[in-house]
C-alpha cells in the first residue's frame, strides 16, 4: 500500500475508531480486536482498490461512500453527513420556507414515506411507496434522506424536478413541483351519517392536541357517539405530540416506551386527568403512517381503545443523536426508539392492522378509486361494534 493510499485509509479509519468509541452507537459494543479486524479488511480492500482498478481512482470519493454505506447500514435515518453538510445542519441560518410536503425514507433510492394532504407533492400526485430517482437532475442512488430532504427545500416560489416511479413501471415519470409554505392545519373533522364523526389527523404539531380535542367536542356536539381517526399518510410532527394526543384517549396505562443505548427502558404513562374522549373509536392506518402516528396507534391499540383497520404501518420510531467527527464530517444516528405499550420493536417494524385492507395500486396520474376501501371498512366495523 502507497503512503498517500495508508494515508486516506487512515483519515477514514480514524473517524470510525472515534465514532466507535463514542457512546459506543453502533448497536453491540465491539471487543477491540473484532473492531480492528474489520479494519484490517477494510484496509485491504481499499488497497484493492489503489493498486488494481482500471484507473486511478477517486479513493476521496470512495471513502465518503464508505461512510455513507457504514451509516446506512444502521437504518434509514442515520446518515453520514460531509463536512459542509456537517457544518449547515448546525448553522443557525434558517433554512428556506418552501416545501414540497414530502417525506422521504430510503429504500436503495429515496422512497416516499407520505406527501402531506394538500401540498404541492399531492396535487402532483405523489403517493407512498414512490421512488425518487432523481432530484433536479442528481441522482439518488448514493443520496442520504437528510441531503434528499434538503434538496427538496427551498425558496417559496421556486420549482424542484423529480424522476418518480412507481410500482414496476420501467420509465420514470418526470413531475416538476412548486415549493410553497405548507399549512399549519393539522387537524380537520367532518360527520359521517348521523352518529359517526371523522378526524383527519394530516401531522402532528405542537398544537395537534388541543385542536384534536375541540374537534372531537364539536362532533359529539353534532351527535357523533362514535369516531373515526384518520392517520393514513401522516408522517410529520413530533413524537411528543403523538403521546399527548394519545393520551386524550387513554385514561390509564402505559402510551409507550422509549428505549436509549445504554438506559433502562422509560415507560410513558398516562396520568390523572387523561383520557377524556370515551367515544368507541378506530384508526384508519396505511404505509405512510410513519413516526408519531405510529406512536399514537400504537398507543390507543396497546390500550383497547381502538382497532387499526387498513395496511401495515411503516415503521419509523427512531431517535436521533448528532455526533461530529475529527475531520469536521458528522454522524446523524439512531441512538434510541420507542416501543409499542407492550413492548414490541416499532422502529423498521410498523403495527400490523386488526383488520386488513387491500388497496390497489394507482397508475400514475390516474384518479383515485371512487371507493375509499379503507374508510368504508372502518365505518363498517363501527357499526359493527
């Protein structure tokens, strides 16, 4: 090996020991020599590299794909962010208002979680389970979920071009979108018949709570003695949030468990006070049921107060931890999560629904069905119970 390739190896090396040894984040704690056995290998395969490859390669540009790869391989939501990505993420410059309304997973290229009701990504039509292959122009094969959200941020006003495809379809579809601010509105209610009232849960701000019960006080108003709650699709807001709306609904027990490297598990319970809508009630849930809307059908599934009726959730619970390395680069990892009631994994694993629903796929662009199969089964379960 060249000095100048044992030379790049170790300034890789050298952030991964430090990563290692941090908090020791990398899931099971390494004995010394298994850690530098892999070392050892990785150091020979970027000597491989150096000495063997058609041409002199860019071992740079290896190595961040390297740590990439490292980080990736933990789940979706760890990321290894370059330096200059390092250095934005803990800027406090804020960043541009204008959004898309899509939240991104990865799934070998950027996959859509959910495109939040009413915004520029669902009027265009984007739906869960979408790939992005490309945004404006760069592909998104070696594309972390924080530099694809980023991407997708911007100016209000300006426009953002996708490569999307869905299902099987060989060709992408080309979509361009208008960034705009999105709305605030999280939570909006309708009645459905005479007796059942609808809330349709779009994301869970800081607010979500208070607004979730006076929608629900409007509705038994209106003559609602039973509720349907509307989580499909929603995977913004944070994990409090859900707790507190979770928590409007079960008057004793535990909301969740949150799980930390290193800690004993946290149980989250509901208090004196809790608890205060006692209509009989189900979950509408589907793929993109992600973060604090898992959390909150988990909760009110865990407890008996109501059944999930739809597809199986996504599974996102993670939380995260922002670790810098020596070169500047940094490490955005799942350090800790949150388990269901009875203290089941959450986190790449989702809820299974108490009654299943298939829906078909849509062709892209095409109307939806004229049927909501999901809705229609949870109205039918309601009047069944």
């Amino acid at each position: 090996m060249t000095s100048r390739t044992r030379l790049l190896v170790l300034s890789v090396t050298a952030p991964v020991i430090a990563f290692a040894v941090i908090g020791g984040l990398l899931g099971k704690t390494w004995a010394r020599e298994e850690t530098y056995q892999h070392l050892r290998v990785f150091e020979d395969v970027v000597s491989l590299i150096s000495g063997n490859y058609v041409e002199d390669a860019n071992l740079a540009r290896v190595m961040r794909g390297a740590m990439r790869g490292l980080a990736e391989g933990l789940d979706p939501d760890s990321a290894y962010l370059a330096p200059d990505e390092a250095k934005q993420h803990e800027s406090s410059e804020k960043p541009a208002g204008g959004e898309t309304g899509i939240e991104l997973t990865r799934t070998y290229y950027l996959r859509v979680i959910a495109a939040r009701d009413g915004s520029p990504a669902a009027r265009a039509g984007l739906r869960s389970g979408d790939f992005l292959r490309a945004i404006d122009g760069k592909p998104t094969r070696e594309m972390s979920v924080y530099e694809g959200t980023r991407l997708l941020r911007g100016a209000p006003g300006t426009k953002v071009s996708l490569l999307v495809i869905r299902g099987n379809v060989v060709d992408p579809h080309a979509v361009e979108i208008t960034r705009e601010i999105l709305s605030a509105t999280d939570v909006t209610g309708r009645m459905e018949g005479a007796t059942m009232g609808y809330v349709r849960i779009a994301g869970f701000g800081p607010t979500v709570a208070k607004s979730l019960g006076s929608q629900v006080n409007e509705l038994t108003r209106a003559g609602a003695t039973s509720l349907l709650v509307d989580v499909r699709d929603t995977a913004t807001g944070r994990y409090e949030s859900g707790i507190a709306a979770a928590k409007l609904f079960v008057p004793a027990g535990t909301i969740a468990i949150r799980e930390m490297r290193g800690a004993a598990r946290q149980p989250v319970a509901a208090g004196a006070g809790d608890g205060a809508i006692t209509l009989p009630t189900v979950v509408l849930v589907n793929d993109g049921t992600s973060g604090a809307a898992e959390i909150f059908a988990a909760a009110l599934a865990g407890n008996q107060r109501a059944a999930l009726i739809g597809e199986r959730t996504h599974g996102r619970a993670a939380l995260q931890k922002f670790v810098w390395l020596p070169d500047g680069a940094a490490m955005i990892v799942s350090n800790g999560w949150f388990l269901t009631p009875a203290g089941e994994p959450l986190h790449e694993k989702g809820l299974t629904p108490a009654v299943a629903v298939d829906v078909a796929e849509i062709d892209f662009g095409a109307p939806p069905p004229a049927t909501d199969a999901i809705l229609q089964k949870g109205l039918e379960r309601l009047r069944t119970k």
